[in-house]
C-alpha cells in the first residue's frame, strides 16, 4: 500500500524536504520483507547510497568543526559521529518507525523498533533526497537532523580519548586475544546508579572500573587494561 497524500506531507515536513518525486520517499521507507510479499523495490540500494553520503557530509563537518585534527583523530571521531546507535536516535527523533512499509514478519517481531532497520531506514531517507534534490538538501538534512544534535548532546565528546578502540587496536597489532567486558555490579537508586565493569582477557580478569554510565566504567576499565598490559 502506497503512502497516502496526508502521511507524505506530515512526513516531508518533518523531514524538512519535500520530494519533487514521491516515490522516492515511498522506496526509502520499504523494507525489504515487504518487497518479498508483493513485489517491487526495497530501501537496500538507497540504504547503500546514503551511507556513502552521510560518511561525506559529516566528514566535511568534522573537518570544519575541528581545524587542527590530524586524520587519525578525525576518522575515530567519524565513526563515533555515524554508529548505528546515533544514527537510529536521528530516525526515532524523526519517527521513522510509525512510516515504514514492513512486512507480516518484521511487523509481528517489533521491527518499526529494531535499530537496524531504523538505522537504515535513515540512510535510505538521504538517499533518496539526494537524488531528488542534490548534495546541498542532502548535507542540510543530515547536519540538522544528525550531526548537530550528537554534537550538542555532550559538548566534548568527540575530542575525548577513546580507551576501548586503543585497547583493541594494541591487541590487534600484537595478534593478541580480544578482550570481554563484564557488568559486575549494579548499585544506587535509578536516577543515580554506579555501574562497574570488568575487563577478561585470556579467561582471566584483567581490570575494573565503575562509573555513572556503563560506556564511562568500560572506558575506565580499557584504559587501565591497556596500562597492565604495556607494562606487562
């Protein structure tokens, strides 16, 4: 069933695009088990698209946002800037999960919910305005919409180090075992828990760290990991 005139228009304007082509729109949103049970296109090609896109805009970004980086700073900043976590927290803040067209299968197990298909459902969205409209719809859609928000949501983010990837890279280049991280404790009332996280390396523990968050313990137990394992 195709987008009806009322949907398309909520949804342009909340894109803050409207399509010279409207089925351009109609394709991003489809998903694929959809297209098994009655024919037609899927999003997969203008997913395919996007990402390619969305990698070139927000590199442009951080390069205007960050003037004294070096490249290796840059490219782990990126991939932080467009995981597949912040980019389904653009597609719920859009509501992309109340448009998509899915089929009888992903409808049943929860899927305008699953953060791949949002994730791609917004790749699929840039797309396809890309190829209605251009890059500078393009960029503008995805600096407002993406980049921006994750900028603002924690000012510094991006130019903190990140223990995780340093402690997998050091392992990598030493052919080394991957590291498991652990959730050891839970404590504190919900509105301000500690959470503690272990590092296991080689069936052993190897750190520990505890932290507001789950992701600031597992940087704290990485960055400790990887000064034992130096000094190891």
């Amino acid at each position: 069933m195709a987008i009806d005139h009322d949907e398309r228009e909520n949804l342009e304007a909340l894109l803050g695009y409207r399509f010279g082509d409207p089925s351009r729109l109609e394709e991003a949103l489809t998903h694929r088990s959809l297209r098994q049970g009655i024919g037609g296109t899927d999003n997969e090609r203008l997913e395919f698209l996007g990402d390619r896109v969305l990698g070139l805009v927000a590199s442009e970004c951080l390069c205007d946002a960050y003037p004294r980086w070096e490249a290796g700073q840059l490219s782990k900043a990126l991939a932080r800037l467009v995981n597949a976590s912040s980019i389904q927290g653009a597609a719920r803040r859009l509501g992309l999960g109340n448009h998509l067209r899915l089929g009888p299968g992903e409808e049943k197990t929860g899927g305008r919910e699953k953060k791949r298909l949002l994730s791609d459902a917004y790749e699929a969205v840039l797309g396809a305005i890309y190829l209605d409209g251009g890059l500078a719809p393009a960029a503008e859609f995805t600096r407002r919409t993406l980049v921006d928000p994750a900028l603002n949501a924690e000012v510094g983010a991006l130019e903190r180090p990140d223990h995780k990837s340093a402690l997998q890279e050091w392992l990598q280049e030493r052919g080394r075992d991957v590291v498991e991280y652990r959730l050891a404790d839970t404590s504190g009332p919900d509105h301000q828990k500690t959470f503690a996280v272990e590092i296991w390396h080689e069936g052993k523990p190897l750190s520990s760290s505890s932290g507001k968050t789950k992701k600031e313990a597992e940087q704290g137990a990485a960055k400790l990991a990887l000064e034992i394992l130096a000094a190891s």
